[in-house]
C-alpha cells in the first residue's frame, strides 16, 4: 500500500515540543479512514500533520470528503449512524478515535464552523450563553464578560451591542457566521475547524470573515475547507488538496501553501490549482 | 380558455358544498335545538329524574376529571415514546420500524375495542372497576398513537444543523435535546395534545365500559363518572322525553370541541409560522 505522508514522512516525529525548528503540531493523523453505511469509502489513508497557530487550508474537488474529514476530527462523525472511521487522530496527547474519550470535551477543544451559519433560534446573547453552559460558567457576571470578549474578538460587538436580545437570526448572513465563530471560541478551543465559512456569504462579508480568520491565527489553529483557491493561497500557511481516486478520497498534495500552489508534485493536484481541472 | 362548465370544477364544488351543508346543518341543529337550554344553572346544577330536567354540572366534571387522567397519562408517555423513536432510533428498520407500525394499527383500532380492552384490563384486572381513572386511561391509550405521531413528526423536523451545532459545541445528548430539539419541537407537541384531547373529548364507546354512568358528583378519582357524550347518548337513547337535556349537553360539548379545535389551528398558524421564518 502507498503511503500518503506528505510533508511529514513520520508523523510522529512532529510531537508536540520536540524540536524547536520543527513547528509544533496541533493534530496528527495517521491513516485515517472513513465508511459511510453502505460501504461508500469517503477517506482513505489520510495522513497528516496540523500545524499549531496556523491555518491549514484544505482544498479540492466536491465530493472528494474535505467535510468527511473534518467531521472526523471532533468525532461529528459520531452523530452520522452507520460510519466507521479507521485510523488514528491525536491531539495532542490525546486519542480522539478512541473509543474511552469523553467526545463532549473534545468537541470543545475542537470547534467547528459550518458552511451554512447556524445559529440557534434564540437570541444573541442567548447563542453564545448555551454554549457556556457547557462549561459550567454560570456567574452571570463572568457570562456577560465571555460574551461581550468573543463577540469584540470576532467584531461584532459594535454591530449588536444595542440588541444582544434580539433574534440571532434577524443578523445578516455573515454577522451570524461570525456569531458562530464567538460562539464557538467562547469554549476556547484549541483548534477550530470551518466548513467552506464563506461560501454562503457575500463578497464584502466574506471579506470580512476573512480577515478575522487571519486575526484568529494568533491564538488558535484552523483547519478551513474552501472552495476559493485564491482565498486559500491568501490565508493559509499550509495546503492540502483532496481527490477522489479509486472511489475514495484521498489526500494527494500537502505541504506549506506557496509551495503547494507553485511546485505541486502531484500533477493532478497541479492542475486543480492551476484551474485546468475539477 | 373555454367558458363551459369544466365537469372537474363542478364536481369538487358540488363536494364542497355537500361537506360545508352537513356541517352547516349539524351544528344549526345543535345549536337550534340546544342553545336555549344552556345556561348558568344548566351548567351548575346536578341532573334530575334520569336527566329529564335539571343540569349537568357533575358530568362537566367528571369529563374534566378523565380528560385530566387521560393527558397526565398519555403526555409524558407520549413525549417519551416520541423522542425516542426520533433521536433514539431508525424508523425504517428494526425495533423503531415495528414501534410504528404498531402505532399505526393502533390508531385505527376502533374504540369500542379499545373500551373493551379497558374494561378488561384497568377495570377488572386491575381491580379499578368502574371509575374515572380507568376511563381516563382507556381514553390516554386511544390517544397515545395521535399524540406519539404528532409528536414525532415535530422532533424530527427540527432541523439537523440544530443538532449538528449543538454537538458541535460539545452539549451532550440530552442537552441537546432539552436546549435546542425540545423548544423547537414545541408547537407540535402542543398541536399533538390537542388533537388527542379533542379526540378523547368525544369518545363514547370507550367510556361505557370503562368510567360509567353514574351521573353524582364523583368524589374521588375512583368514582364512577359519566362523560358528556355518555350523557348525550344516554338521554337521548334511554330516557324518553331527555332529548332536550341532550341537546343542551351536545351544544356544550361541541362548542368545546370547536374551541379545542380552533386552539389548535391557531397555534399551529401563528406558532408554527413564527418558528419557520425565525424570528
Ligand atoms: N452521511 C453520509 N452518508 C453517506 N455518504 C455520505 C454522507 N456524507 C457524505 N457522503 C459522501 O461522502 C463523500 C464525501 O462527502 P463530503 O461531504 O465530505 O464532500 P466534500 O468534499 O465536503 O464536498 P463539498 O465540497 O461539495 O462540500 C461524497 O461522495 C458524499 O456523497
Ligand atoms: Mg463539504
């Protein structure tokens, strides 16, 4: 079996603190693999290192399992009966495949933002508030601090500020993806991982969210799926490019982005990029 | 465009108009014949000679005692029962897809055998005899399948990027479930509950075997009771010269189920509606 390590050939050479060239890793995965019920193969011996306090982009055709495979990562896969997931993920020190984690303190460390903005049917305040609640903040005063912090750290605090109990749903589109990203960073996660978060969104918004991802590079490691080669080679430090070969998805190019984009080795992936295919 | 009698449009008026007359009819005669009866002493007094004369105030109580034994028993089973089928399991296959075809037998076991049923188990075997609560328990089975069903249906059309947030935020099962799914399936549990005490207001058949006749004021949940519909059917069946009394009794209990049934519409236009568009 061809291995698919790329960039890093022995993933677990890339602990966390070994080396102080290397930079450190925030996940490792090994051989990852994913079955869906009925047998379709989304992910096949994927293997990777995620960079801490970087952005790794994850490019590639539709379909080719850039969602699957973040949906592995915080165990969402989980929710989804019937598919197997095979392989190793760490983070960290800790076994995310593992059957003894407790998933909901993995889903906080590793928080995810989908490509349609999802707030919940409640109010602004309220939408960040029940994702605290999980992490047993209940002083209402250290609440009002938690929210009134991540919703400045996303920008939005001077658009809402004045209805923080209004609908979250009467926000724009890319004020309630931003929502969902305070939401989530309220937990302080580790890593965040965002489905395609601009996708749904208009140019200028999307814009907007952008620039917060590169903002939020400082302080936390994300993982982006987008669809938007320029986008990619604009915020990410380091590129994968998914295919779909032998009816399952794959990862056929990784590496830092400028390289990826300008010396691809795989030729598909150099043409994906060049805009020739998929 | 041809201008002719289209022989579709005619029929479906006709069909209309047929539906719209009966009902029209229905309630014209109820309340024609009815309405005059009811009034405060009507609706106080205890019923005299069989129900000849006098009011029907025991009898709106003892419906309103086996309507309350019947939802505090069919409810929370109910809700249950509903959640699980719809987080808990895959209705298409297994366990999940045999509950629900039991379900969908049940609701369409007539009542009457649900009476017998009733009497044969709380009744007898459970040594309730004739009393409101068997009659409120026969009644919560009858409406257990509308309930579950109504239910359900609201679990699962919560949308799923609810739940998927939810977990993705790390909130556990359950607290999805209490957070997010349950106020969202909200309305429809309320229009389920309805809809089962609607029906439960106007059964008969399961109630003779079960709570009654006896038409005293009951003083406790084991007494026997007798439902507004068993009066109607009574006085009009049984007593000669009770018709009156009947119609008196029949403009009470529609009028209540017109308003259950208006109730219902409502919250699902204005509820239902509010929760689509999101605001
Ligand atoms: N719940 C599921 N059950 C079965 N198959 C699924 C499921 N979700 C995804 N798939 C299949 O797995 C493959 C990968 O899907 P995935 O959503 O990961 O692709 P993607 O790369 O995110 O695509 P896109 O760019 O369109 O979002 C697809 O062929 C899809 O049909
Ligand atoms: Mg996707």
């Amino acid at each position: 079996m061809r291995s698919n390590v790329l960039e890093f050939p022995d993933a677990s050479v890339a602990k966390v603190g070994q080396s102080s060239e290397r930079l450190n890793s925030a996940m490792t995965i090994e051989h990852l693999g994913l079955v869906y019920r009925g047998g379709h193969c989304a992910l096949a011996d994927v293997s990777m290192c995620i960079a801490e306090k970087q952005i790794t982009a994850i490019i590639g055709p539709s379909g080719c399992g850039k969602t699957s495979f973040l949906q592995c990562l915080n165990r969402l896969t989980d929710l989804i009966a019937g598919s197997e997931v095979t392989g190793r993920i760490c983070l960290e020190e800790t076994d995310v495949t593992s059957s003894t984690i407790d998933v909901t303190v993995l889903r906080r460390r590793v928080g995810m933002i989908f490509q349609k903005p999802n707030p919940f049917p409640l109010s602004i305040r309220r939408n960040i508030e029940l994702a605290l609640r999980e992490t047993n903040v209940l002083d209402k005063k250290e609440c009002a601090d938690i929210v009134e912090h991540v919703l400045r750290e996303v920008g939005l605090w001077d658009e809402v500020k004045d209805r923080l109990d209004g609908p979250a749903q009467s926000l724009s589109g890319g004020q309630q993806q931003r929502l969902c990203i305070a939401r989530a960073i309220a937990l302080k996660p580790q890593v965040l991982l965002l489905d395609e978060p601009c996708s749904s969104l208009d140019p200028v918004s999307s814009e907007i969210v952008e620039d917060l991802l590169f903002r939020l590079r400082e302080r936390y490691t994300l993982v982006v799926v987008t669809h938007n080669l320029a986008q990619a080679r604009r915020i990410s430090d380091n590129t994968a490019v998914f295919w779909t070969r032998d009816d399952a998805g794959r990862l056929i190019e990784f590496g830092p982005t400028q390289q990826v984009f300008e010396a691809a080795r795989d030729p598909l992936a150099a043409s994906y990029i060049q805009g020739r295919r998929g | 465009m041809s201008k002719g009698w289209d022989p579709g449009l005619v029929l479906s008026w006709t069909v209309a108009v047929i539906v719209a007359g009966a009902f029209c009819w229905l309630l014209g005669d109820v309340f024609w014949n009815g309405l005059g009866r009811v009034n405060w002493q009507f609706l106080t007094e205890a019923p005299r000679d069989a129900g000849r004369s006098g009011g029907i105030g025991p009898i709106i109580v003892s419906t309103m005692l086996i309507l309350l034994v019947c939802m505090a028993a069919s409810l929370p089973l109910g809700v249950g029962a509903a959640i699980y089928l719809s987080e808990f399991t895959d209705s298409e296959v297994g366990f999940g897809r045999m509950i629900r075809r039991s379900l969908e037998v049940l609701s369409g076991v007539p009542s009457i055998v649900f009476g017998l049923f009733g009497s044969a188990f709380f009744c007898i075997y459970l040594g309730l005899g004739f009393s409101i609560l068997a009659g409120g328990l026969t009644l919560a089975c009858m409406v257990l399948p509308i309930l579950i069903r109504a239910t359900e249906e609201g679990f699962r059309s919560v949308p799923s990027e609810y739940r998927l947030g939810g977990a993705a935020l790390g909130m556990s099962r359950t607290r999805r479930l209490l957070y997010l799914s349950f106020p969202a399936a909200l309305p429809s549990v309320v229009v389920g509950f309805v809809l089962g005490l609607g029906r439960a207001i106007a059964e008969t058949a399961a109630l003779i075997f079960t709570s009654g006749y006896v038409d005293r004021m009951p003083s406790s949940l084991f007494d026997s009771g007798r439902a507004l519909s068993i009066h109607i059917f009574d006085t009009s069946m049984n007593v000669s010269g009770g018709e009156a009394q009947a119609y008196g009794t029949a403009v009470v209990l529609v009028f209540t189920l017109l308003s259950i049934n208006l109730a219902a519409s409502w919250i699902t236009d204005r509820w239902l509606y509010r929760e689509s568009i999101g605001s």
